[in-house]
C-alpha cells in the first residue's frame, strides 16, 4: 500500500482527464483533477487525515505529519493545521522563471516567510523551492479559468500555497472553481478588492498606503488582514515605486503592529544598467536597506506569544499585547522621550528596539502594586505604572514581557 505523511504530497498517474474521489474510512471524502505531464496523466493529492484513504484502483496510509500543514484562517489571525500561530512577512517578486535561480537563495537567506508569485511556466519548481526553504508561495492568479484550472490542480496539493484573485468581473466563479478543485482549502483573498468582504475570500488582500486603516478594516471584516502593496522602496518614477527606505521600514512596523500583514516592495533602477532588474520585478537580491532591517521585526514576529492581539489602551501608539503579560508598541516618527505603561505588579524584562539602526537596548524593571482602586489602562485592578526611557529618535519601538 502507498503510504504518504499527513499534508505531503501523493502523485498518482492515471489513465486520463477523469477526476479521482478519495474516500476515507471516516467517511470523509476529497476530490481531485489530473493535468498532463510529460509522461502522461497525473493527479496530485494532500491527504489531511491520518489512516486509509481509498481510490478507484488503489488506496493509501496517511501516516502521521512531519510537518505543520498548510497556513489556516483563526478570526483575524492565521495558524498553522496543527494550531502553531503563523506570522509571514512578505515580498513582492514578480520575475519570470529564468530570474530565479538567481533570487532564490536570496530569498531562503532573507527575513521573509512569503513570497507573492505570478502564475508562470516555472511557478510549479519555485513553489518547490520555496517549501523546501519553508517559505510560503501566495500566488496571483489570473482571470483566465482554464489557467485557474491548472495551476490549481498541479499546486493545490503543495501545502505553501494560498491563493490571491485578480479583481475581476469573474472574481466570484473563479473563487468557487478553485473552492471545487482545491481539497486542500488553502487561502484565498482578491487583490485590491473593491468589496473585501464577500465570504468566500477567507481574508482581504489591499493596497493602502496610510496603515492606521487596517484597524478599522480588521474590525469591520473579522478577518486577517493583508496589505499586499503599500508602496516600494527605491527610486522609480512613480510614487509607488519610489519611497524613502525609512518610510517604506515605519509602513510595514505599523501595519505589523497593527495587526496586519505588511508586504515589502523594493524598485530601485540603475540607469547605466538596463540588465539590473528591480528586485519585486524579478531582481536576483534585494539591494535596498529594508530587507536587511526587517530581520530585527523577523526575530519580534519568531518570538510573539501565543495570543497577541492589538488593544486600544495606548491610542496614540499603536500596541499588541497579551494584556498583562506582554506588549509590543511601536512609535514610528515620533520622538517621544519616555513611554508609561500600566501593568500588574511584578518583574519585566523590557526592550527598546531601534528599527532603523537594528539595536536593542535591554533592561530588567520592576513594578510595584498601587493597591485596590488603582486600576485603570491595560494592568487592571492594583496595578502599578512602568516608564520607559527612550532615545528621542524616531523609528524605535518598545517590547515588554512578564517575567513573574
């Protein structure tokens, strides 16, 4: 009997174009379609529950994962299938296939967990490329079915993937093809949507350029939040293409704590070079300042507790928190001299964290009860005050654990 892990990948050749129904001894059911292969009919197929799984002709033992799964919609957040809290920063790299060989391990020694791809003749080896590096593939489909149709019954089985629509009149029967063909459910958004929140989009792709407005978007859809372009660091022609890299680090920061998903964008152009590519146009490295200075919001996002959500207790700082336990605000341009926060009493190690020249200052602080009555801001009843003195730079960002 073949055998595959839970959410690896079975392929299974077959006669010809007829679709395959896998039945599991629960009862549950998953369908699947061939695509032609250079040898012949194949179908490609992730099975999600562990135990036997039978076919017309054969079956299959979905033997237990060796892996986390594919990325899953939880309220406004995502987590891996097997419940592991997923947090991606994302590039744009829009290149055609004989662009990457270059950018891939670029790619691999970046910060970045997820890459925006276009449907093209070499998408099936980067997405394998990219699972290897246990990066996440989001790919922008066309508007074209039959292309819809193929890209997803060759990927639909690989677990890195999710899907984004170009908006289009068709948006909805595409959504619902590859609801029909994708029995691995990843998911699935529509760039720049012009109605985010039609059910079937399992969260919002948008352009937004202020990111103060994905709280009012989380809060009006219940639903993650990607901005999937905000803008590009480099020196383009346009004002999307040619942003400050200060400004292009302070967008995604504060979408980050915001509580978004922030994609980063890079467009620098040589003049003298018509063979050096923009790298979200398919350059082999990012060459940009930006890149490099979101391993420290990497090593934040690696480390966040389980549960963190943004809170209104500090409006005119933007604030993830387990309240009581732990905060991450990040000031942005403001040059505030000291931050005060209310908190439970006890013992905290707290960062200062300069984003722009990738440092942190650490320190170990203690707060003292102020006794019943004293309980308003974020530490409730008793608590007591903490004041974090700062730099009066811009671009710094304070983090706080509980200790005891």
């Amino acid at each position: 009997m073949t055998s595959v892990a839970r959410w690896d990948v079975l392929e299974l050749p077959v006669p010809g174009p007829a679709g395959v129904l896998f039945r599991h001894t629960s009862g549950a059911t998953a369908y699947a379609e061939p695509f032609q292969s250079d040898d012949g009919w194949l179908v490609r197929y992730s099975p999600d529950l562990e135990g036997t799984w039978s076919y017309d002709g054969g079956s299959l033992e979905c033997t237990p994962a060796t892996s986390r799964g594919p990325v899953r919609r939880s309220g406004t957040t995502l987590r891996w299938a097997d419940g592991t809290p997923y947090h991606p920063l994302t590039t744009a790299w829009f290149g055609d296939p004989q662009q990457w060989a270059a950018a891939r391990p670029a790619l691999a020694a970046s910060p970045f967990n997820r890459v925006r791809l276009k449907v093209s003749d070499g998408i099936e080896d980067q997405v394998r490329d990219l699972l290897a590096a246990d990066i996440v593939a989001d790919i922008v489909l066309p508007t074209d079915s039959s292309v819809v149709r193929a890209a997803v019954n060759r990927l639909a089985a690989y677990r890195n993937v999710t899907w984004c629509l170009e908006s289009a009149d068709n948006s909805r029967e595409l959504a619902e093809l590859i609801a029909e063909l994708d029995s691995s459910r990843h998911l699935i958004s529509m760039h720049e949507a012009t109605d985010p929140g039609p059910p079937w989009l399992t969260h919002l792709s948008v352009r937004l350029e202020n990111l103060r407005g994905v709280s009012a978007l989380r809060l009006a859809h219940a639903k993650p939040v990607f901005v999937d372009a905000c803008g590009h660091e480099g020196n383009g022609t346009t004002p999307d293409t040619s942003l400050r890299p200060e400004e292009m680090l302070t967008r995604i920061w504060e979408g980050t704590v915001r509580g978004a998903y922030v994609t980063h964008g890079e467009w620098y152009v040589d003049p003298s070079s018509v063979s050096v590519v923009p790298w979200s146009d398919g350059g082999s490295r990012p060459s940009g300042v930006v890149a490099q200075r979101l391993r420290l919001l990497r090593e934040v996002l690696d480390e966040l507790p389980d549960g963190v959500e943004p809170i209104d207790d500090y409006r005119d700082a933007p604030t993830l928190a387990v309240p009581g336990s732990y905060y991450l605000q990040y000031l942005g341009e403001h040059q505030f001299p000291d931050r005060t926060f209310s908190l439970p009493e006890g013992e905290y190690d707290v960062e200062v964290l300069d984003v722009w020249n990738h440092s942190v200052r650490r320190t170990r602080e203690s707060v003292a009860g102020a006794g019943a009555g004293a309980g308003a801001g974020a530490g409730g009843r008793g608590a007591g005050t903490l004041t974090v003195r700062l730099p009066g730079t811009q671009y710094q960002a304070i983090q706080i654990r509980r200790t005891s």
